[in-house]
C-alpha cells in the first residue's frame, strides 16, 4: 500500500505540472483526496491490513494529503500570480510624456513664450556667475526714483509714468507706487551685499502708458547689475553681446548709441535690428527697423552712494533687457498684446516642456 500511494503522488507531481487553469487543479486536487479519490481508494483496502501495516500507512496517507495539498496551494498562488503579470504587461500606462502622447492629446498645457525667455536668459546669467534676484511690485518712491538720482524735482520723473497710490506716505515719509522700472533691485542688491558682486533680476513692470504694437502697461523687463572694481564700458558691451548671440544662436545686427538715464553715466541704448521685418519697417519698430532692446551704461555714482557702495572704490554697469520685446524679436511676435491676451491660439504656438 505504501508503493501505492507512493505511485499515486509521484503520478499526482507529474499531472499538476501540466496544469495551468485554476479549476483544472481543483479537480486534479479532487480526484486524488475526494471521497472517491485515488488515495481515499487506497486507504479503503486499509481494513485488510494488519495492525502494524496500519501504524505505518496512516501517517504515510496523512503526509502525503499534506504534500498534495502544500502543491495545489502554491500551483495555485502561482498560476494567479502569472495572471496577475499577464495583466500588468497587457494594460501598461505609459507615464511618460512621449511624441506619440502629444500628437495625440494636443491640450495640454505649456510654458508661456515669455517664461521660455526668462528661464533660457536666466540660465545663460547663472553659468556667468549672476545671482537672479525679486524684488517688490508696490514700491516707495525712494526705490523707483529718489535712490536712482531722480529726485522729486526733476523731468526724468516724466519719461516714465507712473501709477501712485492713494495711501499717500510709506513710514518714511515716502509715496507708493507701482514700480516703473526693475531697476528698483539695483538699490535693493546694492543695499544686501557687498561689493563684488553681479546679479540679475527680472520681472513685471507698470506704467500708466497708452498700448500700442510695442508698448503696454504691464511688461516685463530684466535688470542686471554688476559691480566691482575696474569694471569697463568694454566689459558692459561684452556681456551684452554675448547675452545676444546665446538668445538668437545667430549673429544678429546691434547698435550702440548714447542715451539718458539719471541712473548711468554714460548712458546707452543698444538697439537690435527687428527681427519682425527684418529691418524693412512695421509697427513693431515703428518703421524704423530697429528696436530698443537694452538699455545699459556705467552706475552713476549717486546711484552707488544710495547703495552703501563708495564710488571712489567701486564701480560697475547695470542695464535693462526688454525682456517683452526680445520674446517678440525671438519669435517674430508683431504685437506686444498678445503676450497678455490669454489667447490659447496665441499662447499654444509655444508650447515646450
Ligand atoms: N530702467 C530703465 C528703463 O526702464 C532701463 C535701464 C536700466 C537703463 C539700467 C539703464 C540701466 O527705462
């Protein structure tokens, strides 16, 4: 009886191995311990055996159900386990955000042109050792104005106008507004570090201006700064050449040519050739074919003075990156309103991740 029921779980690991359905299993399960199983057919001729036959084949019968029932248990497991892969390679989700996926869905969302602008000229400041800086919105007078010589009096007040508050008079004694310029940063940076340093800041700007193709009242420009000890009009340009062919990725046509800004001495406005009509003329340029892009030049001492900053010892070159107007000559944008229409026919021509 013992080789018998040795055969019969011999021939049991034999036909569970081919199985590969769960219900096959059950019924091989069944047909080996069921009431009419062939081990329960074995154990029937028990009764014939003798006394000391059974001490023997009763445990050997219990150990053997055990070892039939240990291998349904783990063909089973295993059988739903292959299951459950067999489902998981089938319904993969790809999470990845792959061609395929944007030819297919197109209404996702992206960066807007002027954030694409702003990262890759930050990122360009950042490998040249510039800190990227913020700076306030509302501001006091002292800021936009009086610390970039430009005190109370004087006509430069009227190049840029301006949006005040109502509030009158900030703790001391100073008027609010809303900055007209991110050369508020200039004082600010000054007032926070010490010399030598470098840093850009941009951000939204206002002024109370008519809109036209090139002008709004809210934009975006970029200040930089950078101040030390010896520093040039030769470093000024080269820094401001070098920005340019980074951005464009070509030669594109600069020109020099002195401005007036309180705040710089010398003062310039470095005009880039329009890359709308390239140069021919249109409302961008105001047929001129060229636009203001950077005003720049040499920090008036007073300026440094409102800083902290002696300027006996430092000196140094800030300007202004139109930051709008380069997202309109990168792209070929003839119309600074659209920047902030929140057209989607505008904005998704732009879309990059
Ligand atoms: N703040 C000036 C403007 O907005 C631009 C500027 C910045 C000029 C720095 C010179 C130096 O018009």
């Amino acid at each position: 009886m013992i080789d018998k029921l040795n055969e019969a779980y011999e021939k049991f690991q034999a036909e569970i191995e081919t199985l590969s359905a769960q219900a096959d299993v059950l019924s091989l399960k069944s047909s080996y311990l069921g009431k009419k199983g062939a081990v329960s057919e074995i154990l029937k001729s028990l009764k014939d055996a003798t006394p000391e036959e059974r001490k023997e084949i009763g445990p050997k019968a219990n150990e053997i159900k055990q070892e039939i029932e240990k291998l349904v248990a783990k063909k089973l497991s295993d059988i739903e386990l292959a299951q459950i892969n067999e489902k998981l390679s089938k319904n993969k989700i790809d999470i990845t955000f792959t061609d395929a996926v944007k030819a297919k869905n197109n209404n996702h969302g992206g960066f807007h042109p002027r954030t694409l602008v702003q990262q890759e000229v930050e990122d360009i400041f950042l490998s040249m050792g510039f800190e990227v800086l913020d700076g306030p919105h509302i501001e006091t007078e002292f800021y936009n104005f009086e610390a970039l010589n430009i005190p109370g009096d004087h006509p430069a007040r009227d190049m840029q106008d301006t949006f005040w508050f109502k509030d009158e008079k900030s703790p001391e004694g100073n008027k609010h507004l809303l900055r007209t310029h991110t050369s508020t940063i200039q004082v600010r940076g000054m007032q926070s570090r010490k010399p030598p340093f470098r840093f850009i800041a941009p951000g939204t700007v206002f002024r109370c201006e008519r809109t036209d193709a090139s002008h709004e009242m809210v934009f975006q420009q970029l200040e930089g700064m950078m101040v030390g000890k010896d520093i040039s009009v030769s470093n000024l340009i080269y820094f401001m050449k070098e920005i340019l062919t980074e951005i464009f990725k070509k030669d594109v046509e600069v020109r020099l040519r002195p401005g007036y800004f309180p705040f710089v001495e010398p003062g310039f406005e470095l005009d880039i050739k329009c890359q709308v009509c390239s140069g021919k003329g249109c409302s961008v340029c105001k047929q001129v074919g060229w636009v203001e892009l950077l005003p720049c030049g040499m920090v008036h001492p007073n300026v440094l003075r409102a800083g902290g900053i002696d300027p006996e010892e430092y000196n140094g070159f800030a300007f202004g990156l139109g930051l709008d107007r380069l997202v309109m000559m990168k792209y070929g944008i003839d119309d600074i309103r659209h920047l902030q229409s929140g057209d989607l026919r505008f904005n998704s021509q732009f879309k990059e991740y």
